[in-house]
C-alpha cells in the first residue's frame, strides 16, 4: 500500500472513524469499517493527493498559453465541486490556496485573451485597411496612365485576399468591417465605371486614327514616285510626325495602314539612295583630294612656329573648300581629322597669347614667392624640432614642407611656361 504523506494532516480511531484537522479545529471526514486506523487514515489521503494532483495540473494548464482560459474555467468549475464535496485528509489550506490562485490566474488569462482579441482586431483591421488603401490608390490613377490588365488583375487579386482575410484572420466589429467594405466596393465599381468608359473612348478614338491615318497613307503613297529629294524627304518626316500624332486604331487596321505607309516611304528613300550613291561615286576624286589635304595639314602638327603655321594651315583651307563634296559615307571622317588639326592650332594660339599675357606672368610669380616664402618658414619648423629633439613635431613639419615643396614645384613649372 502506497505512504501518503497527506495523512499527517489526520487521524483515526479504533472504530474506523477518519478525522482531518484544519487550522486549530478538527472535522470528521468519514468512516472506514473492518479497516486498521493507518488503513483508514491513508484512504482518504489517497483521495486528497488526487485532488491536490488535478489542482496542480490545472495550475499547471493555466500557465499554459497554448490552453484556452474557457478550458481553464471548464476545469476550475469542476475541480471547486470536487473540492466542495470532497471528505479528505490533507493540506486543505494549501488545496484552497492552489484553487485560489488558479481562480486569480484566470481572470488574469482572461483579461489577457481580451487584450490579445483587441490587438488581433487592431491588426486585422489594420491588414484590411491596406487592401482598401491599395484598391483606393488603383481606383484613383489618372485614366490616360491606368495599366487596365494589370490594375483589373490586382484588383481581383484584392478581392480574393479580402475574402481569405475574413476567414482566417480575427473578425472586426460590425461597424468596422462595413466601413471598410464600403469603401473597398466603392474603389472597385468606381475602377470598374472608369475602365468601361476609358475603353468606351478608345474604341471612338481609333476610328478616329483609323480615318487619319488612312489619308496619311494616301499622301504618302501620292509622294513615293517624287524625284525632288530635299522637300519630299522632309514632306515625309512631316508624315511621320503627323502618324505618329494620330494615335493608334485597331491593331489589324493600324498593322496593315502602316504597312501600306512604310512602303510608300521606302520607295521613294530607296530611289533616293540609289541617286545619292550614283553622287558619291563622281565625288570619290574629291575625296583623294581631301585626304592629301589632311596629309598636309596634320604634317604641320606639333606646331612650332605658330604664324607660319597659321599661314599654311589657311592655304590649306582654301584648298579644302574648292576641292567640293566627298562621299557622304566619308565626309564624317574626313572633316573631324580636319577640325582636330584646326583646334590644335587655335590651342597653340591660345598658349601663346597666355604665356605672353604679362597679368597672368606675375600672378604666377607671386604664387612662387609665396610659396619659397612659405617652405623656407616650414624648413625652419623642422631644423628648430629636430635641434630640441621633439620627433613627433619634426615630423608632422617634415610631411607639410613635402606638400608645400610640391606645390611650389608645379607653381615654378608654371612660371617656366611664361618664360620666367
């Protein structure tokens, strides 16, 4: 037979009879006939230590937070009946005190269950409040910048995690959840309305496009076989710019209208390419010309005497212009080899006139003057460091007289450019 330590709480007498004492006073709890006195005491021991086993368990799930506070209160009811009607032997005050604090513990998980269905709401309500805000934002985008695909897809995207949030998520209060679903179907039909009335407007400005740009084509088809070149091509252009204007009609009406159009166009450039090329070929003699030129021209480079350089390069100059067109493929290269050599004269030009420009000469020579003036300050900085031993001093004057050294380096470099 298992001990109970419980027992030392009670008694019994010879007749079977089984008391429990509780404070300073003593009760009977019960009887237990043809039993020894320690047989009888340890039965209702043994029915103590299970009921102080379910209160300790119930403690226990209360601390729990996986266990509801309903559970918790399912199991107190219970336990204070089984409590209520129990006749042991045991720590009574201490059983009264384990139901105490779980009855206290509860209304502790309550208020906590409450708060936590208050911040579950908020959130829930917060959640909600962003689909409504999103399908607001989309429902609000100007007409002529509304991506309709997209924004239709995301909308419908909205309205499936609106329906999956209201079964998953904590459930909001009447009042909240309508506001919220009045705006969010608002935002929807008024998305919906400006989508039928943009495509309405659409279908009104492509036959629109579809006649503008059916005269285009006649224009341009009544141009193709034009041989006067320079006014036609920008008549084209002009074309162009007016298809572009126009807008878009149905893609098989818009399709074929631009094919008709890109044929005319190609027609008359690719006559106009076939003379233009015929062109080039009687101005390739000019070219060879061209390119002896630059033979020349760029032999008078680096430039040593700069108005004898002038001179030729002006001589070429003249020659260069009477010598006429080149190839259009190679009038490019030519003439960018031609205007280096012309910057670099007028770069030899500037120079000098700089070097000889007596302002400029003596602002460099004063920088110089400051600057000896300056590194014989900081060389005395360090010989004085040096003489008293102070390493530290000496060297941080040491790395400025190497700064200042530099400086006055580049600054006697310039004054070398002006001849000074």
């Amino acid at each position: 037979m298992t001990h109970s330590e419980s027992a030392r709480f009670g008694r019994a007498d010879e007749q079977g009879r089984v008391f429990v004492t509780v404070g300073d006073e003593e009760r009977e709890v019960g009887s237990y006939p043809d039993a020894a006195p320690e047989e009888a005491l340890q039965y209702f021991a043994r029915k103590y230590d299970e009921l102080a086993a379910s209160a300790d368990l119930l403690e226990a799930r209360l601390a729990n937070p996986e266990v509801s506070a309903k559970e918790v209160a399912d199991g107190l009811r219970t336990l204070e009946q089984h409590v209520a009607e129990a006749n042991v032997v045991g720590d009574l005050a201490a059983l009264d005190a384990t139901v105490g604090r779980v009855r206290t513990g509860l209304e502790a998980k309550r208020a906590g269950e409450s708060e936590a269905r208050q911040q579950a709401r908020a959130a829930a309500a917060a959640e909600r409040e962003l689909i409504v805000a999103e399908a607001e934002k989309i429902a609000a985008q100007p007409a002529e910048r509304t991506q309709w695909k997209q924004s239709g897809e995301r909308m419908r995207a909205l309205l499936d995690q609106w329906k999956a949030h209201q079964r998953s998520a904590a459930k909001l209060d009447k009042p909240t959840e309508t506001a919220l679903w009045q705006r969010f179907s608002h935002a929807r039909n008024s998305f919906d309305k400006a989508r039928r009335a943009w495509f309405a407007e659409l279908e009104t400005t492509r036959a629109d496009a579809k006649a503008t740009k059916k005269k285009l084509v006649a224009e341009a088809e009544a141009l193709q076989k034009s041989t006067d070149w320079g006014p036609t091509a920008r008549a084209y252009k002009q074309l162009m710019d007016r298809w572009r204007a126009a807008g878009r009609a149905a893609r098989a009406d818009d399709d074929a209208l631009w094919e008709r159009f890109r044929a005319a166009q190609d027609a008359f450039f690719t006559a106009k390419d076939e003379v233009a090329a015929a062109e080039d070929e009687s101005f390739r003699a000019n070219l060879v010309v061209k390119e002896e030129l630059l033979v020349e021209a760029e032999a008078l480079l680096p430039v040593q005497d700069i108005e004898r350089t002038k001179v030729a390069l002006r001589d070429v100059q003249d020659r260069w212009d009477a010598a006429g067109k080149v190839p259009r493929a190679d009038l490019d290269r030519v003439e960018k080899r031609m205007r280096a050599v012309e910057q670099a004269v007028r770069d030899a030009d500037e120079k000098r006139w700089k070097q000889t420009n007596p302002e400029v000469a003596a602002r460099a020579q004063s920088l110089v003057d400051q600057l000896e003036a300056s590194v014989a300050s900081v060389r005395a900085e360090v010989e004085k460091a040096e003489a008293a031993g102070d390493e530290k001093k000496a060297a941080a004057a040491r790395e400025r007289l190497t700064a200042q050294q530099q400086w006055l380096d580049q600054a006697r470099a310039g004054v070398d450019e002006f001849g000074g």
